[in-house]
C-alpha cells in the first residue's frame, strides 16, 4: 500500500471510481423519470464532488446552509437552492448573494417568515425566488398538501411582490424503511403529495413552476414522478451503510471510507485498537436500528474489500475499538499487527465526511489527490 | 440579547464564568490532593481555554493527536504528552517535535510498538521520554497492572535507551457510573491499579516517575491519591449533560451551549425547529442510556437559564426538533417564535465543540470574543 504512506491516518477516503458510478447511475435514472436533478451538496461540502455532479449533468445545486451558498457560489456555482426555512435575519446575507449574482431560491413554510421575507424583499427592491416547503411525510418541516396556511404562505409571497418558485418536499421518514416496495410507496406518497400541493396553488391562480422533491431511497425508488420538475438527493453520491440497510446500495458502492492504523490489542478480547475513533467517524449510529448493526463501521482491508464480520464495536475521541461479530477472533493481533492500514466503512457518510478538513480521493490510476471540504456555518 | 445581534447561528458559546468556576474547581481540589494537573486539551482544542487552564495551576497539557500537539507547541506550550498509543509511523513527526524543542511525551502498551519506538529512537540518537499505559477497568487500552507484558515493554523500552517516564491509565468506564459511591470506587481502583504498575516496575529495576491517573468523574471523586503523581481530565473545563447525569456537575456549571434560532414550527405537534441540527450538536447520544435522557440536548432560553422539559428530541443535519417532554406545548409557536434565541446544553462537550470552527466566548462584561479551535488530525 505504498499509496497511503504518503498520508496520515485516519483519513477519509474517497473512492473517485465508486462515486462516478453512483453518479451517473442517480442521473441516468433522474434522465429516465425526464426531471431535472439538483443534487444537494451538504453531503460532501466540496467543490469537486460537484463539479463531478454537474459534469454528469446535475443542474444547479442544492445547499443546507448560506456558508456552503457562499463557498460554491464563490468557485462559480450559480443555481442554489437553500433548503432550510429561512430565519429572517439571514435575509441580508442572502439579499447580498443575490446581487452578486448568485440565483438563490429560499424556502419558507409559515405565515411569519414569509411575511419577514415579503417585507424585507420590496423594502430593498428584491424580488426573492421563494419555494414553499411542504410535508409530506411528518418527519420535520413543512405545510401539509391540504392545509390553509399552504395559499396563505403562498398568497403573502405573491402579492408581497416576491417570485413564488413553487413547492417543496423532502421525505426524510423514507429512512426508516427497508424494503422495495415500502420504499416506492414513500416516493410515491412524496411526489403526489408534493404535485396535490402545487395544485392548490394554481387552483388559487397562483404561480408555482417548481415540484421540488427527494431523498436518496425515494429518488432511486421512483418508478414514475408525473408531475415532479426537479429532485433532490445527497448521499447518493457517496453512499453509506445506513444506505446498505434501506436496500439502495450494496457496501462495494460505498465510496467513502476512513483509512486507519492499528495502534495496539486487547488480545484476550480479540480486540485491535485503531486510530479511526468517533472524531474520525462521527457519532453516527445510524444502523444501530436498522437490520443489521455496523456498530461504528464496517471493517475492510486497504484495499476497501469488506472484512466481513469485522466492525468497530465502540469508539472513543482517537480509538476505535475493532473485534469480531459473535467469537472473539483469538488470532487479531496476529491478523491485524500494529501499524496495519485498514478502512472503514462509515454509518452516514454526512457525519463522517463532517469530521475532516480534506478528503483524499483515490484515482483509478492509483493516485491520490487532497480535495478540500467546508466546515462551520 | 443584543449581545447575539452580531453573531449567526448556530455558534458554540462559552460562558467564561463557568468555565473559570470549573478550572479553578478542579485545580483546587487537585492541589488538595499533592498532585499535578496535567489537564486533557482535546476537549476544547483552543489555545485561550488552555491557557486559562495553566494560569489556574496546570502543569503541561494532555493532547489526542500529534496536530494538537503541534498547534498548542506553537502557542507556547512545551511540555505535552501525547496520550495514545503511539502508532511507529508517527514517530518521524515526533522526532521532529522534540528537536524543535517540544517535551514531547508519548504512549505505548505493546512489545511491538515499544520495540518499533527503542529502534527508531536509537536509529535517530534520540531517547524518547516514554509511558506505560495500563489497563485499570477493561475499558479500552493498556496492559493489566499483573501482566507480563508490563515489565516487558518497560524493559525493551529502558534496556533500549528510551527514558522510561513511568505509567499512565484512564478509567473511562467511570462515566457509565452515576452514585459519589461508586465513583469514589472507581477512583480507587484506577488509582491503585496504576500504583501497582508503578511498583511492579520499580520491584523489577526500572525507574517509573510518573503515576498519572484520570478522568473526569474519577477525578473528581477521588480523596486519596497516594502513589499518584499527576493528574489528567479534559471535560471538566465544560462539562456537559452526562456529566451531569454522572453526578459531577448540574445544569448550572455547564460552561459550553449552542445557540440557535427558531427557524418553523409544526404547531399540532408541539414542535418548534431550530438550526441546531446534529451539525451543531453533533450525533453523540450519550444520555440515552443514562438516567434522564436528554434527547440531542437540553434548551435554555438566550440567558442561559434551563427551561425544564424542553429538549431536543430529534436533529437532522441542521434541523434540531424542540419539543417539550411529555404533553405536546399547544403553545409552541407562541412561547418560541419564528426568530427566537435559544442555547442548548450539549450530551458530550468534546463532541459538540469539534462541530465548530470557533467558539464564542462570553465575558461577565457581555462582550463576546471569537476564540479558534483546530479540527482534523
């Protein structure tokens, strides 16, 4: 592995052959269903995963804070789409994106905020691109399809003088599930939710252009998005073992890792010591509900080939603790000796991207190149 | 709370009041006992913080990896301890360290690394100053105090020309305790766990200055520390909600919060979200399995002051679900508006403070000061 002796452990790894085939397998797919795709890029916060995703025909971007607005409009990404409420005082920070040029579309979904949004707007001659997000699913934020408050929030734009972009729905509960079939039931229940709403809007003689939906498991589940414009999804582009649970990818589509070194033993436990610890991989726990429980991650080789049996069964700030499913492995200290380079496959590859500095991507051609990664608000 | 008007959220506040009361608890009691303090950086990886700490007494500092010591090395800390195991690859780096003139302590619990570490200091002419570490409660690292090993890897270190600085244990099983009893015990056991070490090797021929012992609650529990020379802790210096459920802190002694704004509601539901989603509060749960658990976090109003009954109950990436315990607060809208400030009290200090680039440090005159932290290895 002379490749990684250039480097510091842990790292996180990107597997560049990987992720340009989950790219192109989400817009192939986003191709067929003939809807625009904007991939959100909180996953990765990083230039070159995005230049990857545009390349591959993604049009625009989407972003969860006005930092990575800024740090993506800056590298000459122009089309984003913030996809948090807005808190009013950040309008001014958002207003100065707009006049420098960048097309910022801002999401609402109450009456308070929209108003904030419609009276800042006309008292500084902006004319804001405003998306009203709705609920689909009851797992966060958003308007149900049917309530009032839906025209309400749409009327105070409008006749506030703001451009009402359409609607908006992310049906993060799909999650949760873990079957074909549950799963193309939420992408449905996501899109006919989404559409019944931007219809009430036009029943109300209301502009709505946009039909903005997506996660990964619904936009991969989709079979038919009828009336859907544009779709939305993050951690497609890297996967994770959350991922591999829901049933949308298998671990050798995992094109995330933290490479990591063996540190010491607990023997008599078939234990190894890693230096890949929870600061490495995030708190994340995302499988310990899901079908089967990576702990804080799957084990591979340095190669990425899936140890399979080996997780890291508990993590502290620098060490992480690596041991056998079931048996105790009596052999690991033989098996994995001190100074061995190992990966490890993350549970949500958001959090653990989150972690690092810099990514280290990994060529086909076996080179490796540091690619830079946003962090902070 | 004009004071926030100039700041976006969310950010990691730092009440410096607490967080002196806290410094100067520790070392107090610390000083009581005869024992140096050596306290544990990594939880805040901020300069300002660890100077506050050697002005309150501390003697050198604890760091997790070779970026803090290099970081806190150019800040004018020299005498650092790097307190795990020390992986040979490292070794160049610290080698480095030392000829700058860095008192660079570092780790080992293995006859292979203490091996790799006698080799590479001989082959460089340099004899590293070197602790043992052991194993006081099965928690993680280190050789058992009645091992073999102990006296091996102390000979193979001594008999290779490295200074031989002595022992080290952390009993990090302390924090699944939650009874001043039990604690009291657990300090005991690690302490003369690692006294034992220190004889074993001392019995044996081999010079052992060093008993260093520590954590948190242990720290704070323990009466006694005869045998003991030096001291380390690292999340005393803000405590957080398991420290409180662990009995060594309340509410009121937490020193570092989030601040956040209201960004919508889901009224029916009692829900008000914030922008303090598991970014800002990262994904530790460590109340989950602890007497109360407090969900990703506990809300206090923009004072500071502990609203009872709210916590978050659910985060995503930077969505934070406010909800009151309990009976849904019909209110919600109402009590928390569209705009609100509000501070939320962490599960885990270090996991919190590493989501962040800086903190916001908070004066008793109200001013607010920017101090960095480091982020990745």
């Amino acid at each position: 592995m002379n490749i990684f002796a250039t480097i510091d452990t842990p790292a996180a790894l990107i597997e560049r052959t990987r992720m340009r085939r989950n790219i192109e397998r989400m817009q192939q797919h986003m191709n067929e269903l003939g809807v625009r795709f904007r991939p959100h890029v909180k996953t990765s916060k990083c230039i070159e995963v995005a230049k990857a995703q545009r390349e591959a025909g993604a049009q625009g971007i989407t972003v969860s804070t006005l930092k990575e607005a800024e740090q993506f409009f800056a590298a000459g990404f122009t089309d984003i789409l913030y996809a948090v409420g807005m808190a009013p005082h950040r309008l001014p920070h958002a207003l100065e994106l707009r006049r420098r040029g960048c097309a910022l579309g801002i999401l609402t979904d109450s009456v308070a905020s929209a108003r904030a949004i419609a009276e800042f707007g006309r008292a500084n001659g902006e004319a804001f691109d405003v998306l009203v997000e709705v609920d689909t699913d009851g797992h966060r934020s958003g308007i149900k399809p049917e309530e009032d408050a839906l025209l309400e929030v749409g009327r105070v734009l409008h006749e506030g003088g703001m451009r009402l972009g359409g609607v908006l729905t992310h049906a993060g509960s799909s999650y949760e599930l873990d079957t074909p079939e549950a799963l193309k039931a939420m992408a449905e229940q996501e899109r006919s939710g989404c559409v019944r709403a931007a219809q009430r809007l036009r029943a109300a003689g209301l502009p709505c252009p946009v039909v903005s939906v997506g996660s990964t498991p619904t936009a991969l589940a989709a079979d038919a998005l009828d009336g859907v414009t544009e779709v939305r999804a993050g951690v497609y582009v890297f996967f994770d073992l959350v991922m591999r649970n829901i049933g949308v990818c298998t671990e050798d589509d995992i094109a995330l890792s933290v490479l990591t070194t063996v540190i010491g033993h607990q023997a008599d436990k078939g234990w190894a010591i890693v230096d890949a610890g929870w600061m490495a991989m995030s708190r994340d726990r995302g499988t310990q509900k899901q079908k089967r429980d990576f702990g804080y991650g799957q084990v591979c080789d340095a190669q990425g080939r899936v140890l399979d049996g080996y997780v890291l069964i508990g993590a502290n700030q620098e060490h992480g603790i690596l041991s056998r499913e079931g048996e105790a492995d009596a052999d690991i200290a033989v098996r994995f000796p001190v100074g061995t380079r190992l990966r490890i496959l993350p549970n949500h590859a958001c959090a653990t991207g989150a972690q690092f500095p810099e990514y280290q991507a990994l060529s086909e051609d076996g080179t490796l190149r540091a690619w830079g990664r946003f962090h902070g608000w």
